[in-house]
C-alpha cells in the first residue's frame, strides 16, 4: 500500500509534467520547422487541422466558439504520453522499494508488478479516455454551427477610388481591383507592412527581409534582413534589424527601421541601448545611419527632417525627445497624456508625421465609419450595420450552453473611396472574405485568404493625440 500510493505520488509531481514538458518542446519543434517549410497549415482541410491538434495539444489556442471541442481532444491526445510516463515511473518506484538482493537474481515479483502497474494504468486512463470521448461526442451531438441568413452573394464589377496593395494568397498585387491576374509583385507571407503615404511602395516583412515593393520596375527592393526583438533564445551579441516598428518619411523616399543588438533582458527589449535609427534610400538604394544611439520604440517625423522619439528615463516614465539632424532635446515633462503640435518645436506650424498600424487602422476606421455588429432582440440574429444602415445578418451558433456567431469586422478595411468594405466570415454555408458594396448593398465573394494594405497616417486621419510614449490614435 504504501509503495504503491509513494509510486503516484512520484508519477503525478514528476512523470505527468516531465511528459507534457516533452510534448510541448515537441509541439515548438515541429510546429517551428513546418511553418518554415509550408503553408500546409494555412489551408482550411480537416488533415490540417487533426495535424496542428496533435502538434499542439500540449499548449492550445483560447477554445471558443466553434472550437470548444479542443480541450477534450487535446485531453485524448495527451492521455497516450501520460499513460506511459506513469506505467513506466509507478514500476520503476515500485520495483526499486521491493529492492533486488545484491547480486542475485531478478526478484520474481517484478513480472507480477510490472503487469499490475499496467493494468491499473489502463483502467485508470482508460476511464478517462472514455469520459473525454463522451464529452468530445457530447459537444458534436448539441454544436449548431453559425450561418449566414439568406446567403445569395452576386458577382459585380468593383474600381476603387485609386489603386492599392492587396493579396491573394501569398501572392502580393496592386491594382485598383480585386484581380487574380494582376502583376504578382511578391510571392510570400507578410508578417508586417506600412504603405507609403504617396500609396505608390510598400514597405513588407516577408521571407526574414524588409522590402520595398511597388508596381513600378524594380518591383521589389531589399532593405536588410530582419529578425524579431521577441525571438526565443536569443543569439547574445548578433546584431540585426528589427522586423517591426519601421517608419515612411513624408514624401516616401526613405523607410526608418531601427538596428540593434542582442542582449540579456527579462523581458523584450524594447527600449534598447543597442538601438540605431537608420534610413532607406529607395531611389539610391543604400542604408544611411540616422541616430545613434537610439533608445526608443515608437517616433515619428517633424517638418525638416526633424524625429520626435520616446524614451525611458530612470524611473521608468517615457519622455519625449527631438533630433534635429545635429543635436537631441527635450520635449516637454516626462509621462505627458498630451501635447499639443505647438510644444513640440520653438518654431510654430510644426506639422507630426507618423504611419499607423493595421491595428490602429481597424480600430479607428470601426468607429468612425460606424461600423457594428448589432444584435437584432427579436429574432437573436447578429446584423452588420455601417452608418446605421443593415447589410448582411447572421443566425448564431454554438452548443446548450455558448453561442456565438461567425462575422469578424476586427480584420476588416474599406478600400480607397470608402465604398467597398472588405471583412472575414466563418461560417457553415460561407468562410473566407466577403466584399459589400455599401452603395448598392450587394455582396460578393473574394479570392480565399484575400487581404488588403490600407494607408492610414496623421495626413489621412486627423484624429490622434500626442504623448510622451508617441502618436495614438483616438
């Protein structure tokens, strides 16, 4: 009795988290080395996804929605690596306080131990795997998956305004609509990017470079090969450019990024004493030193060529800095929440400068274009609305307890004009991208995995504020 309640005790502190130790080092590994080498996981079959279930079991993704049925699948899955540590970790402890004669033979019992420990594993897991299929089972039996409401997509012609920068894929076009037969500029994942604000380059994080890329010849320029700040472990000392936090000038003739090194820090290193601010020249094609060093993770651009840069100081307060080509000054007191353009420089009209992110764009275009997703009381149908006015409806779905619907305006944008609205559904009878034209309030389906790089800057959207940590949106 006691061997025995010792040989749990030991498999459920060391043999249950040394195997999810090992499956999770397992789902790094193999989820690192096929995402280099394919887009397997970027397709939408049911192989793709029992595939990413068993490399990720270990460490799964928030279960909502649609996908509750992770957590008693994952369970099953890691229920064959804890069978085994505790059958091997419960014999062994068993087998060691039976203890063997010094050099006799093997104790007889240990044939009879080694099948009692497997059988009580198997009883023990198996009662668990049945209750975890009951509840994978009970959770498919009661899902009711979400749909669109009279789904009846057209096919209609779409100009945009102007054109812009959009994927198909990883297939990156520029056109003033969405064709599959346009130029393909770049073949690539795009991790990061910022429009110039002529809208005429796109500066993009793809294949480990920064690029330049534009529908003029050469269609591609590379900048430098970058790397991230959150990169896990760190190669102490390399030097590298970060793939992010990378700035157009004004008139689109330089993008900023910054270089840095790699150094031993509890966290990212965002504010880094290694930092380097350095420019692009798309027309010469050189990388020129701006700022060194340069401390800071967000700036943005003055009149004359001037940069506004946020760092900490000692007690961890940002404070707003400015170089004006020769020497670095102080803005105004540390931890502002606002300052006005008049304080940032001796010289009045002073005119801030700064490209927004994808994420500042869909938050602020959201609300400004009044764009929502309202729940009808009477019918419990979710309705996309843009300035009041109904476009599509969704009926929820879920099981007896959760109910969601499928619309995601949170990775939506409006193409140049402002009169087709691009978002992303999931659900039973439609999921990929939907195009609306708010003029007419037709639909239509996109291209699958179509996206699009919208400008968003202080010149195009006026409503942003300045502090000490840099420009927000408001």
């Amino acid at each position: 009795m006691k061997s025995n309640a010792l040989s749990n005790l030991v498999s459920t502190l060391v043999g249950i988290p040394v195997a999810w130790a090992i499956m999770l080092g397992l789902q790094f590994g193999a989820m690192a080395s096929v995402e280099q080498k394919t887009h397997f996981f970027d397709s939408n079959s049911p192989l793709a996804a029992v595939v990413a279930l068993l490399l990720n079991s270990a460490w799964i993704p928030p279960a909502e929605g649609s996908n509750g049925w992770w957590i008693p699948a994952a369970i099953l899955v890691l229920l064959v690596p804890f069978f085994f540590a505790s059958y091997g970790i419960e014999y062994f402890v068993m087998a060691y306080m039976i203890g063997m004669p010094s050099g006799g033979p093997e104790n007889l019992a240990y044939p009879r131990i080694r099948t009692a420990v497997r059988n009580a594993n198997l009883v023990t897991y198996g009662a668990m795997f049945i209750a975890a299929s009951i509840w994978l089972f009970y959770l498919w039996a009661t899902f009711i998956p979400p749909t669109i409401v009279d789904f009846r997509p057209t096919d209609f012609q779409v100009k945009a305004d102007k054109g812009f920068f959009y994927s198909i894929g990883d297939e990156l076009k520029y056109s003033d609509e969405f064709n599959p037969q346009a130029q393909n500029l770049l073949r690539g994942e795009v991790r990061g990017f910022q429009v110039s604000p002529d809208n005429s380059k796109l500066a993009v994080v793809a294949n480990g470079h920064l690029l330049v890329v534009g529908p003029q010849r050469p269609t591609v320029r590379e900048v430098a090969p970058v790397d991230s700040i959150y990169r896990d472990p760190k190669p102490m000392g390399q030097y590298f450019y970060r793939d992010e936090n990378f700035q157009w000038s004004e008139d689109s003739r330089y993008p900023y990024l910054i270089r840095d090194k790699y150094y031993e820090s509890k966290g990212p290193q965002l504010f880094s004493s290694n930092g380097e601010l350095w420019k692009y020249g798309v027309q010469t094609g050189d990388l020129q030193l701006v700022l060194k060093p340069f401390s800071a993770y967000t700036y943005f651009f003055g009149r004359n060529g001037g940069i506004y840069f946020s760092v900490p100081i000692e007690n961890g307060d940002l404070r707003l800095k400015y170089f004006d080509g020769n020497r670095v000054t102080d803005v105004d007191t540390p931890n502002t929440s606002s300052v006005s353009p008049d304080q940032l420089s001796a010289k009045p009209g002073e005119s801030p400068f700064f490209s927004f992110s994808i994420v500042d764009y869909q938050k602020t275009m959201i609300a400004e274009k009044e764009v929502e997703l309202v729940i009808d009381q009477e019918d419990g149908t979710q309705k996309l609305q843009i300035a009041n006015k109904p476009y599509l409806a969704f009926a929820r779905g879920g099981g007896r307890k959760e109910a969601f619907y499928c619309a995601d305006i949170f990775s939506s944008v409006f193409l140049p004009g402002d009169r087709y609205f691009l978002f992303s559904a999931s659900c039973k009878n439609f999921e990929g991208q939907l195009l609306v034209d708010t003029e007419t309030g037709n639909y239509k389906r996109l291209p699958s995995k179509t996206r699009v790089y919208p400008v968003m800057n202080t010149a195009t959207d006026r409503h942003y504020r300045i502090t000490s940590g840099g420009i927000l949106p408001n």
